[in-house]
C-alpha cells in the first residue's frame, strides 16, 4: 500500500507527475569571520551574476505573459542587482569588517531599510523596500547555494506543491509546465481553488502536511477529482494513472467538439454558459473552451497582484484587452471584492475579529472612494471595445446599491462632459447575502441584473466559512435552504423582467445544474474547464421535466442528501 495524501478535490483531473516544492527556504544567515577577501568578493559577485541570470529569466516570461508593463518590477530589480553603491557598500563591509558576503550583504540591506523607515507612507519607497528584500533574499540564496523556487524558473512538467497558491505565483509561469498543484491550505471555493479552475489544471488543496511530506523530484499521481495524492506509485499504478490520463484526454477531444455550439437543453431551452476569469492570462482557456461570455471578472487579483494599487490607466488596459477579445460577447466585471480571505497588504485595514463579516467588497469601496472611483473610470473608458457589464459585490441593502450605483453615474457624467467615447453598460448586483436573497424582488427593480454568488451565499447562510476545513460539513450547496433562496432570486429577477446568473461555484456543478436548470437559471458562470462538461449535461436534460424536481426538492427535501438522491433518482447516471 502506497502513502496516500488526502485533501480536498479541487479541480478534476489525474496527472502523475515530479513534485516541485514552492516553499521558502531557509535563509538565516551566520556572520562569519574570514580570512581570504579576493575569495569572498569573488564569491559576492558570482552570486550577483546568478541572481540577475534568474531574474531576467523571470522577466522574459512575465513580459510575455503579461505585457512589458508588469514586467518592469524585474527591471528593477536587475537594476538594484547593478547598482553600484549597493555593490560599493556591501564589498566595503567584507574588507572593512573581514566577514562573509551573506553577512556583509544583509548588514547593508538593515542600513538601507533603517534610511527608507519614516518614509513609508511613500508608495515609491515602500516599493523600493519591497524590491530590496526580494534582491538581498535572491542573493542570499545563491551565496548559501539554496534553491530559491520560482515558477517561472522551471522548465520541464511538474506538479507544485506548496502551502497555499496566490495569484502571483501563477502570473509568470508557463501553463504547459504545471501538471498540477497540491496545497496545505484551502477549500473548494478559496481562492487557490478557483486559480486552478481557471487555469483548467488538477488540484487536490487543504492537505495539511502536503508541503512538509513530499520532497522535490519525488513522483506522485495527483487525482484531482478524488482530492488524493499517491506518493512513490509502483509501475502498475504508474500504468493505470496514465492510462485515466489519456482516458480523460480523449474524453476532453470528444467535448471539444463542442466548443462552437450554443448551449440547448433537449427540449430547446437555451442558456449562456459563462467563464469566470481572474486575469487576462485566463482568455486562451475561455476561448478554447467555448464560453459564450465572461460571467465574472474578479478585479481584485489585479489589485493582489500588485504591490501598490494598480493605476487607473493600467487597469483600463486590461479590462480593454479582456473586453476586446470577447467582443462582442457580453462580459461582467465585478468592482474590487476584497477583506475577508482576499487581503490587499499594501491597503492597511484595521484587525478584525471576524473579517468574513467586517469591512469588504463594496463596503471598502464606498469608504475608500479614491479607489472605487478610479476603477470605475477605467472600466468606463474601456466600455467603448466590448460588451461591457459592471458588478458590485456583497450588496447587502438597496441604500448600497444605489449610493455605488450614484457614483458610477457621476463618473460617467463626468467622463461624457470631457468627451470620453463610453459604450452602453448594464450595472448589475451580486446576490451572496441572506438579506439581498430574500429582498431580491426589491432590487431586481433598479438592477439591470443579478448574479448568484453562492460561494458567499452558502457561507453565509450556513453560518460556516468557507475557508475552515473544520465546518466544511455545513458548507452544503445542495442544501434544501439554500435552494429555497436560489429558486427565490431567479423567480423575483424574472418577475421584474431581468436576466439572472449564477457565478458561484455551484454552477458547474453537475448535481446542482439539473435543479438550476429546472429553476429557469439564465446563465451559468463557471471555471473554464467546467464549461464543456456542462454544455454536454444541459444538452442532455429536459428543462420543462426538471421543474417537476424542483418542485419535490423545494417542497419535500429536508437535507442535502434527499436532495441528492431525487437528483440521481430524476437524471440516473448524472456523476457518471
Ligand atoms: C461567490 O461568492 O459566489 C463569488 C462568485 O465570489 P467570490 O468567490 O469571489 O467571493
Ligand atoms: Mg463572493
């Protein structure tokens, strides 16, 4: 028997694969004293040439993946590597003081940080912090000879294995190298999640121990819709995680086919099946995949991917790449949703006792005007290359809305007086609050349109964050008070005469779409890699012959699990 990992299946698929590690090292340094300077110096400039071959690797990547402009933070970084009175200063420690390079050099970074401290409130300096521990750690690294582990520095397939994935740590990476990702933290709807999702790449997360367990080149079988991983697989093992390898490959050409089509249930309903995208890096896998709009845009990646709050003409940028290449597909972009689990460091937020519940999504943004008001220009001024929709997150009273809602008009008013060319943008809502839920007959009179955020939704009306493994057991999207809401929103949107959307997780889920489907859904928004999958499953049920499931779901079902066992009594075979 094998030593199996077990965590949470994250985004399907079996891969088998060599575990590359993305964990920081460790970089404490000892000072020494030495003896031989040509020795030292000699070895303090190897390591520097190292450190700038490494970061203009990572900067040829992230130049093509990203466009020059979010590249140039590397450019900074080779400049600090070259900068001669950083170079002056460490050289004079190692003569002066007869100690090691690593010590020299870090003794030299304090001094530099000490003089920049009291300028803080200065973004300019505290970037200039920011890239001077990225430098110091690099070349420290290369002087201990440790591996300091970076994406974008591999180059052949791997399966990463690390403690929990930001965005940032997929920006520079080429997707053909990432078999798959294994992490400690996380649950199905936290963020490493949805990034893997996105990206269309297995993930099993939440495995507690993954990092401290797996060694680097190690060979594993990740089977991420399991949530397991098979640590040293014999050769049988091997062959059989292989074969499901090209099974699931074939199955994938198989759907491909249905990439051009629309979305129609047996009886000649039609849909719109939706991506849910976090950066423009996720466009390829929206158009492979046949989606038919982007139901969601989550900002705030751009934000998190930033050490500073990304500029009103950076952000116009992307939203006008993502805009242009959907056109003339509609595509919902939802103003920033941070707190909660998604904290922007540059952006002091005061502690919280219960963040879930405190100051974030559209709460900051009406605070911290500055910064709504700048996005809105540049998703305004971008609306004139695409389809566009904006929508603001976690409203939970019409008062929200319509104070978010009195900005946006104000924006635009100003940006028609100076002559801006803007196109026509619907303003629509996420619906992930309890009370919105249940008020939503009151909104879907000033909303152009609504959308289901149940990954919040469930949270909330469970009682049970999504993030904490410990109440994963309540986190139950089938859950009969859950569908009371959802069947709720749908049937007060369509009462007013609106559109209606799902853009939570549960919308590629294959028990939850029979339900939603038979509820009237409009669109479902989901992962790229969903999509196919989904539009083969619509094609195959009867829209009209679901609503009597519904019916028995909603009036009869007491638990999760009767709902589940009418949903496999009404469409037998659904997980198959
Ligand atoms: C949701 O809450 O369902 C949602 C789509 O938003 P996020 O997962 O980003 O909170
Ligand atoms: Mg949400």
């Amino acid at each position: 028997m094998r030593a199996m990992l077990k965590g949470i299946a994250a985004s399907d698929g079996i891969v088998c694969g060599q575990v590359y590690r993305l964990v920081e090292p460790n970089l404490t340094v000892q000072q020494r004293a030495i003896t031989n300077l040509d020795y030292e110096l000699n070895r303090f400039h190897q390591a520097l040439e190292a450190a700038v071959s490494d970061v203009e690797t990572i900067k040829t990547r992230a130049t093509k993946n990203l466009g020059t402009d979010s590249a140039q933070v590397f450019s900074a970084h080779i400049a600090m590597l070259q900068d001669p009175e950083l170079i002056t200063a460490v050289e004079t420690q190692i003569r002066q003081r007869k100690i090691n390079a690593e010590a020299a050099l870090a003794a030299v970074a304090r001094t530099y940080e000490t003089s920049f401290q009291g300028l803080t409130d200065n973004p300019y300096m505290q970037e200039r912090i920011t890239d001077l521990h990225d430098v110091t750690k690099r070349v420290t690294a290369h002087l201990l000879q440790v591996a300091l582990p970076d994406l974008a520095l591999v180059n052949h397939p791997v399966i990463v294995v690390t403690h929990d994935l930001i965005p940032s740590d997929t920006v520079s990476v080429n997707p053909r190298y990432i078999l798959g990702f294994v992490t400690d933290l996380g649950g199905r709807t936290s963020h490493s999640s949805i990034l893997a999702r996105s990206m269309a790449i297995p993930a099993v997360v939440g495995t507690q121990h993954a990092t401290d367990q797996l060694t680097n080149g190690e060979m594993v079988i990740l089977n991420g819709t399991r949530g397991q991983v098979m640590v040293a697989p014999d050769d049988d093992e091997l062959a059989s995680a292989q074969a499901a390898m090209h099974e699931r490959a074939a199955n994938l050409k198989r759907l491909s086919k249905l990439r051009h089509h629309g979305t129609v249930s047996k009886d000649g309903v039609g849909v719109t099946l939706a991506a849910n995208i976090g950066t423009a890096n996720d466009l390829p896998s929206v158009l492979q995949n046949g989606a038919e709009a982007v139901g969601l845009m989550r900002t705030e990646f751009l934000y998190m991917d930033a050490d500073q709050l990304p500029s009103e003409d950076e952000q116009f940028a992307i939203y006008k790449q993502v805009l242009t290449a959907m056109a003339p597909r509609p595509v919902v972009i939802r103003t920033l949703d941070i707190g909660g689990d998604k904290p922007l460091p540059y952006l002091k937020q005061k502690p919280e006792t219960n963040p879930f519940m405190g100051a974030r999504a559209i709460r900051q943004s009406l605070t911290h005007q500055q910064i709504f008001r700048s996005q809105l220009r540049a998703l305004l001024r971008a609306s004139a290359f695409g389809n566009l929709r904006i929508m603001f997150p976690m409203i939970a009273t019409l008062d929200e809305f319509r104070q978010a809602k009195a900005i946006y008009d104000d924006e635009r008013s100003k940006l028609t007086v100076a002559q801006v060319p803007l196109g026509s943008i619907k303003i629509g809502m996420m619906v992930e609050v309890p009370a919105a839920a249940l008020l939503a007959d009151r909104f879907a009179q000033e909303v152009d349109f609504m959308s289901i955020g149940t990954n919040d939704l469930i949270g909330y009306t469970m009682a049970a964050d999504r993030t904490n493994q410990d109440v994963a057991y309540l986190y139950q999207p089938y859950h009969p008070a859950i569908l009371r809401l959802v069947n709720r929103v749908i049937a007060a949107a369509h009462g007013a005469g609106i559109p209606v959307a799902m853009c939570g997780e549960m919308a590629g889920d294959p028990i939850a779409v029979p339900l939603l489907l038979g509820m009237g859904l409009d669109e479902f928004s989901m992962g790229a890699g969903s999509i196919l999958k989904t539009r083969r499953l619509i094609g195959q049920l009867s829209a009209h012959d679901l609503q009597a499931l519904v019916e028995t779901t909603l009036n009869q079902a007491s638990t999760s699990q009767e709902v589940i066992t009418m949903v496999q009594a009404a469409v037998p075979g659904i997980l198959t």
